[in-house]
C-alpha cells in the first residue's frame, strides 16, 4: 500500500466529496457568469458595526512597509508601487499571509498610515476583480474579510465617499464567495476561520443577520467536535491551539460590542482553552513545540494574558489529547503521549510521540526542533521526522510516515501514558506502537523530582517478534541554542544557560555523544544548536537505556 492509500483510508468520504466539488466549481467560480449572478449586492452595502481591536500590530512592521518593503513569517520582501501581489519566489504560506491583510494592524501607529493602507486596498481590489487565485482561497479569503472589517475604522477615515463604497462593495463580494467555499474538506482551525468571518461579516454588514446566526450556529457544532473535553483543540498543536482561542476571543469580544447575548458554550470553551494554553507555556512564558506552529508572539501572549485576567492554573494532564505536564521546584517538562492527529486532519502532525520539552527557570533546556517552513522541500519533513524531536527513534525510521507538505500515512494506532504523584515527585509512563511493522514497541518512563531537581528517564524497546535484522535505536534530546555543553569525564556532559545554573546529563553505561541540531521557534527563523544522542544496537530481547538531567551541585 502506497502512502497515499495509507493516507486516503483515514479520510471521511465527505471530505473527498468537498474537495472534488471544490475543484469542479473552480471554473464557475473565476466566471463572469458567477461574477455578475452571485457576486453583485442586491441592495446598498453598509458597514454597521465592527468588531473591537484586540491584537497589537508590530509598528516596526509598519515603518518597513511604508519603507517600500514586508516582512511576514521571517522573510522580507520589495513591496512598492505597483504592489507586487503575486510575490513569485516567496512560499505559499508567505503569500498567503500576505493576502491575510493582518498586516494593517502594523499600518496604525504609523504616520500616514491610513493613506497607505488606502492605496494598498484599492490595488489589492484593482487586481483581485473575482475569484481565480489564491487570495481569494478561501483560508485568506477569511482572514481578510475580519481584517478588513476589524481596521475599517482606520482605512476609513479620512477616505472619500468612492473609496468607502469600493471598500464596502469589495467587502460584500467576499463575504459572498466565502459562504459557499467554507472549507469541511479540511475542517480543523481553517473551519473556524470560515465561520468566524461569516459570523463578523452578519453581524457588521447590513442585512446580512441571518449569515451571522447560520455561521454561529455551525460554529457552535464545529466547536463542539474541535475542542476536546480537556480544552485541548483537536489538532493537538500549541501554536494552533493559540490561534483558535484568540478566534474565540475575537468573536466574544464581537458579540459584546453588539449587544448580542454569547452562548454559554463560547464563554465555557473559552475558559477551558485558556487553562489548557497555561498547560502548554514553559518557563520562559513560550508553548512548547509539539507538532506545527512557533513558540508564540509575545506580544499577542501578553495582551492574550491581560484580556484573560488572573492566569488560570494549568493542568496536570490533558486526558483526551494525551499530554502530561510535570512541574516542580523551577522546572516543567511536557510530555506528548498521544495521537498524532485527529485521523482525518493530519496537515500538522508531527512524528514525536512520547517527545518531551523541559525547561528550568525561565530558560529551556530540552527542546523540539520546531517548524522553519511549510513549503520548503528541505526542511519541512527533516523537521517533522522522529529524529527532529526529543524521543527515541530507531534505525533513522520514522514512527510516523511523514511526506509532502501536510501529510501523514503509517502512524501509530495505540498511543498512551499514565502518571502517577507521590513523595519522591511525578512520573508519566507512556508507549506507542508506531514501530509495530518491525516488531517494536517503545516505552518511556519520565520522572522529574519532587524538588524539581532532577528529572530521569527510561527508554525500552520492547520486541513483539523474533528479531528478522539487527537494529539501532536512538535516543535523542535537542539542546537550545542558549545552552552550552561541554563534554566531561565518564561521558557526563555539563550544561549551562543564563538564569538555569548547571545541569549534568549522563546515561551510564551508554555511549553518549553530541551532534548537530537546529532550531526553529518561528516561521522562517533557524539557529544551529546540538543535540545529545545515546545510541545502541538492540538486543534480542527488551533494551533499556536509563538517562538523567541533573542540578550541579
């Protein structure tokens, strides 16, 4: 069975039926025809409210643009008149996020900001006249339409009355592609994306009240699907988790400035999504790195913790997605012993089952490579592999079958953890069986001490078949870039950071050797960084290797 059959038997057929229906409307939808029946306002358009200015932008951002360049996920590029809207050479993610127009939030506090945002919107209608390409994919199609109704106090004022009626007239078209290329082929955060705007746009637009409350009513469904019992969003990423909360905050905030009454299920998945953020923050105040996304913008996270108010407590454990926490002293560590992904939304699983993340103080000491790009053949599959993150891999084999861009085939089916607390500290044990085609299980035991001064591990490779071919197995555990190490008699290595003292990290009796790595906090943001590797071949039955982090003295 080929990957994409692999992939394929986990897809629900509405799925495939959407995307098919997608592909086939295509034509249509870059018509004239379609234009000119579906696309032009039956009535005057009006803005009658907008939703309120929560997220601060990156003045910095702003003055480069005015400069007659952008920089959006780490890359810069020439943005001058005329406006170069396709940017060729940039990944689609880039130009995605270009289209997004969350940009305008950078434009704010600059001078003449108004007047540039003015000029860059009016190019944008100029040169986006009907659906045919990607800015009017329905992802940024989304984003778009709640920027432009979130800043359209900004780029109004001191518009002309032609300019207003573009703006507003533009805004309707959109809003009525989008209510007919909601994405359920993909589902997941893009979804919520979907309805969001659909929600803002009846609730800003005249005449448009019952978008709004179709678009709430399906978002109350979504969510309900999407946010697990524990709080966790589905997709079991930090980063992506952030996004859906601050979509929910947006929308709260949104109902109250209209006067609407919010649902109880909005104000209760809210709370249990902000208790489950505080879950994934390590010492530093950042998400730890499992599966797709960055470390976070913390200036969003400062704002996102003011808005909330008093801090929630983070839990012990997420029970549906399968993470642990264990925290003691100055130390935390997350442990991920669950499911890759939900089955039939695999874009940003990752193959890191039983990986951890660890950090003392406010500096992290073991870490996750992160996510440099999504359209980047070189990295972007490095990156998700087994061998990027913190666990055991075996033979350079993958547990779980990455490839292409978002997509993920053999995984592991039986995924688990247990904890347990007593006087001498916290400890998860967890296995998974993403090796089972070779006959292996892996175990691994975490242990961090109840004075938040050691944290030790084992790792056993369990066989469930006579052993066909000799194997390796490799426990890795990628050091930040901060962290200096230097290599010590009897293969203990010492580590140092500002802020978290020194650390030994020994495996007795195993040989321990250091190697390159890398790491990525951000999109499009890289730093050389080394990683500690404990390799030994397996043995014919179950192999054990016993590690530990320690506080010197």
């Amino acid at each position: 069975m080929t990957p994409v059959l692999r992939t394929l038997r986990y897809l629900r057929p509405a799925q495939v039926g959407h995307r098919l229906g997608r592909h086939l409307l295509a034509p249509w939808f870059a018509s004239s025809l379609y234009d000119r029946w579906c696309l032009t306002p039956d009535g005057e358009a009006a803005i009658v409210a907008v939703p309120p200015h929560l997220w601060p932008g990156d003045a910095a951002n702003g003055h480069r643009i005015r400069g007659g360049h952008i920089r959006l996920v780490g890359h810069d590029h020439p943005f001058a008149q005329p406006f170069d809207w396709q940017a060729r050479g940039q990944s689609l993610l880039w130009r995605f996020t270009l289209h997004y127009f969350e940009w305008l939030a950078d434009l704010r506090d600059v001078e003449d900001g108004a007047v540039y945002a003015r000029a860059l919107i009016g190019e944008w209608i100029d040169a986006h006249p009907r659906p045919g390409d990607i800015a009017w994919h329905p992802y940024p199609l989304s984003l778009r339409v709640y920027a432009w109704l979130c800043h359209a106090p900004f780029v109004l004022d001191g518009a002309d009355d032609d300019w207003r009626h573009r703006f507003v007239l533009s805004l309707d078209r959109q809003v009525r592609h989008l209510g007919r290329v909601v994405e359920r082929d993909v589902g997941g955060n893009h979804m919520i994306k979907n309805l969001k705007a659909l929600a803002a746009a009846g609730h800003c637009l005249a005449g448009k009240g019952e978008l709004a409350a179709t678009a709430l009513a399906a978002l109350t469904d979504t969510i309900a699907e999407q946010v697990l019992p524990d709080g966790c969003h589905y997709e079991r990423s930090p980063a992506y988790h952030l996004q859906v909360l601050c979509d929910l905050i947006d929308l709260q905030a949104l109902l109250a400035e209209t006067k609407t009454a919010t649902p109880a299920w909005l104000d209760d998945t809210i709370g249990r999504m902000a208790r489950t953020l505080a879950f994934f923050r390590l010492g530093d105040g950042g998400l730890a790195l499992f599966n797709d996304g960055d470390v976070g913008d913390s200036t969003r996270l400062e704002r996102l913790d003011k808005l909330l108010g008093n801090p929630p407590k983070a839990p012990e454990t997420l029970d549906q997605a399968g993470y642990h926490r264990l925290a003691a002293g100055e130390a935390v560590a997350v442990m991920d012993t669950g499911r890759c992904c939900p089955d039939e939304l695999p874009a940003h699983a990752h193959a890191d089952t039983l990986a951890f993340e660890f950090s003392v103080a406010d500096a992290r000491l073991v870490v996750n490579c992160g996510t440099y790009a999504y359209q980047d053949a070189a990295w972007r599959n490095r990156l998700r592999g087994t061998a990027a993150h913190s666990t055991v891999e075996i033979d350079g084999i993958d547990s779980a079958e990455v490839y292409g861009v978002f997509r993920l085939g053999r995984r592991p089916r039986d995924a688990q953890g247990r904890r347990r607390t007593d006087a001498d500290g916290i400890s998860v044990v967890g296995q998974h069986d993403g090796y089972r085609r070779l006959g292996l299980i892996h175990h691994r035991r975490l242990s961090l001490a109840s004075d938040g001064r050691r944290l030790s591990g084992e790792d056993r490779v369990q066989r469930t078949r006579s052993p066909g071919t000799s194997r390796r197995m490799a426990a890795r555990f990628h050091l930040h870039p901060d962290v200096r190490v230097a290599l010590g008699a009897g293969g203990v290595l010492s580590l140092d950071a500002p802020g978290m003292g020194t650390w030994l990290f020994e495996a007795p009796g195993e040989a321990v050797r250091l190697d390159d790595s890398v790491y990525a906090p951000h999109f499009g943001e890289m730093h050389q960084s080394r990683q500690i590797v404990v390799e030994t071949p397996l043995a014919a039955g179950d192999t054990v290797v016993r590690w530990q982090f320690r506080r010197h003295p």
